[in-house]
C-alpha cells in the first residue's frame, strides 16, 4: 500500500484518518470537494478525492511539497 504522501487520490479511509471523522462525514466531505470539482470542469473518481485538491481546501498548500 501506498505512503499517504505518495498517493494522487485520497480514499474515505484516508480523509477519516486526517481529519479525525466518522465514515459517513468522510464521504460527505469527499462529495463536497468532487462536486466543487466537477462544477470547475474535472473529471472525478466516486469514493475519492484529489489529494492535492484536500490539501489545498484544508490547509490552504500543498502539504507534501517541501
């Protein structure tokens, strides 16, 4: 399995595990920035979000660059 750092997507798992939530507000949140991202245009995974995209919205950069 990945390192959280190495990975493009991030799973329901993943975003429970940064935020500190139940699975049911991990989906909720992922919904949330997937819909925020396909009303700019992108192409998104069911069940997933962009790493980079997460990092951007909660901790305003991207957390994984040095």
């Amino acid at each position: 399995m990945k390192e959280l750092a190495q990975k493009a997507q991030l799973t329901v798992e993943d975003v429970q595990l940064l935020l500190g939530v139940s699975q049911s507000h991990a989906y909720k949140v992922i919904r949330e920035l997937n819909k925020e991202l396909t009303d700019k245009g992108f192409y998104v995974v069911r069940g997933k979000v962009s790493q980079k995209f997460f990092n951007e919205k909660f901790y305003g950069i991207n957390r994984w660059e040095g």
